[in-house]
C-alpha cells in the first residue's frame, strides 16, 4: 500500500511539473527563437497549439478512436510521425514521449507535418483557427 501511495505521489508530482505556456508566452518563443516573423501565420500556430494542447507540453490526449493518440503541444500522432506503442511510420524519427516536455522537438516535428500537410493536419486548427486566428500582435 506505502509503494502504490509513493508511486501515485510521484505520478502527482510529474503532473505537477508539465509546463502550460501562457499565450503570449508561446507567441514570444515562436516569434524570437522559431524565427515565426509572419504575424498572419504566427497566429495561426496559436490558435492551433491553444486547440490542440491548451499550450501543455506534456499533454497526452485520449485513446482516439482508431485506437492511436496524440502528443505533446501539437498533438503529434503516434501512427505517422512519432514512434509510441502502434505501428507508426515515425516520420520524424522520435519516440513519442519525448515530445513531451519538449518545445524544440515538437516544433521540429510539426514543421515536418506542416511541410507535407499544411494547417489542415489539425482537427484544432481546421475546426477553430481557418481564417479566424485571433492576433498576437500585442504579445510580441
Ligand atoms: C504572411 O503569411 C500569409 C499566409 O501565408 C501571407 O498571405 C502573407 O502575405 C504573409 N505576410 C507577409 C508580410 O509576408
Ligand atoms: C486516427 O485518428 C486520428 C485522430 O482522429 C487521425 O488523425 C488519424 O488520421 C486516424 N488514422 C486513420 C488511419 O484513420
Ligand atoms: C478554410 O476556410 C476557407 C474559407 O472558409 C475555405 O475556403 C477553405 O476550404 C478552408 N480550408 C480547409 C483546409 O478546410
């Protein structure tokens, strides 16, 4: 009982350390690390990751309904593009959990989807931000 008390701490505490972006935060960090100086398509990312993860870098969504699941800010799928416990084609090369709590790498790797998909990759995106992405002009 004192282990699975211990562990269910430790899971707690992991939860507890996720990181949720503020929205002008992750504005600011696509804008000056990213290099998104397209203020147009900046928004765009926003209002996606806002949709997508709520800006939490370890956001693990539900079981999708053909069995497959999303990770990380952009929600990356585990059957395409990062390697998790279903046949995937791992296109960018990368475990799925180490999407998680990880900026850079998701980035890298939703550019690669954006590159072959564009924006409509995204359910978050297609559903919520089509040409009404609010602006983060006053972020920056
Ligand atoms: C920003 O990106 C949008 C969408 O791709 C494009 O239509 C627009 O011309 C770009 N704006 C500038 C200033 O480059
Ligand atoms: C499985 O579901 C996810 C999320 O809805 C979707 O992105 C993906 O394309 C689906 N895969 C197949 C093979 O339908
Ligand atoms: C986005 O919205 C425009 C305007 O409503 C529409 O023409 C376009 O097909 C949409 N894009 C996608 C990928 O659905």
């Amino acid at each position: 009982m004192k282990a699975i008390a211990v562990i269910a701490l430790l899971v707690l505490v992991a939860c507890a350390q996720a990181k949720v972006y503020t929205r002008c935060e992750m504005a600011r960090i696509l804008y000056h690390d990213h290099g998104v100086k397209n203020l147009t398509t900046l928004a765009n990312w926003i209002c996606l990751i806002e949709h997508e993860s709520g800006f939490n870098d370890e956001a693990v969504g539900a079981l999708n309904s053909n069995g497959t699941r999303d990770y990380g800010l952009f929600q990356i799928n585990n059957q395409y593009w990062c390697k998790g416990n279903v046949a995937s084609s791992d296109s960018c090369k990368i475990a799925c959990t180490a999407l998680l709590g990880n900026l850079d790498a998701s980035w890298k790797c939703a550019q690669l989807v954006y590159k072959e998909q564009g924006f409509k990759a995204w359910y978050g995106w297609l559903y919520h931000c089509n040409g009404t992405a609010p602006s983060v002009a006053s972020c920056i």
